[in-house]
C-alpha cells in the first residue's frame, strides 16, 4: 500500500496549491500536444510530419513512437492526473535527450526549450498532480479496500 501511495497520493497541503497544480498540469499538456504533438501525426496532403531526430540511433519506428507517445498520449495523463508520476517518464526522455543530446551545441536560445519543458516535468514528477486528480481519486478507492 506504501508504493501505491507514493504513485497516486498527492496532497499540496491546501486548496490553493491543488487548484494551482490543476491549472499547471492542464495549461502544460494543452501547450505540449498542441505545440509539439500534433506536428508529430499531421496527415494529409498538405501536411507534413515534423522530423524526429534521432540521436540515440534507436530503430526508427521504436524512435518514432516514443516522440509521438510522449507528446500526444501523455498530455491527456498529465491534464487528467492518471498515472501522474509514471506517465511523465517518457517525455522527460524525450525533452532530457532533446536538451542534452539534440541541442548539446546549440545556443542558449536554442537549447531553452526542452531545458524549460524538462523543468516542468521534473516539477510535476516531484510534486505529483496533486488533490484534483484522478490519482487522488483512484488511491481514494483503493485506501477503501
């Protein structure tokens, strides 16, 4: 019961802190897929997917996905609070590989991006999404049982 608390129990201390974790958690994954995801699957004729790098020469398609995942799937986890801590996980990945590996030469300017994209990851990983969540609920149940 211990580890599941750890995953899903997260209380910011007051209502103004859950409601401000809501609101962050929300506005970051609306700013994630729209922004970043939704240049990954464009389709259509006049469309053009955004070219993924791939500096960890994984194989394409594995590479692909996990680009994709990370910023179209996981944006609905983190808004939604489900599997809060552990959705994260891929994205910091990609905004890690994306800072340190990506944009290692770049300027500051550049390299700005993923260093902010990551912060805030590591910001909700460390927080967790608080009280307005559906973690919160889901422990709620399981501390029923």
């Amino acid at each position: 019961m211990e580890i599941l608390q750890k995953l899903f129990y997260t209380d910011l201390g007051n209502t103004a802190n859950n409601i401000a974790i809501l609101i962050f958690r929300v506005l970051f994954a609306w700013e994630l897929l729209t922004v970043h995801g939704l240049k990954k699957i464009q389709k259509g004729p006049q469309a053009e997917p955004e070219h993924i790098p791939n500096p960890l020469q994984l194989p394409e398609k594995l590479n692909a996905a996990v680009a994709q995942f990370a910023d179209t799937i996981v944006p609905f986890f983190i808004a939604l609070g489900l599997l809060g801590r552990l959705a994260l996980l891929p994205t910091i990945g990609v905004t890690a590989v994306g800072y340190f590996v990506v944009h290692r030469h770049d300027s500051r300017e550049v390299r700005d991006i993923p260093f902010m994209y990551t912060l805030c990851l590591f910001l909700l990983l460390l927080t967790g999404p608080g009280t307005y969540s559906l973690d919160y609920y889901i422990f709620q149940l399981l501390k029923a049982y």
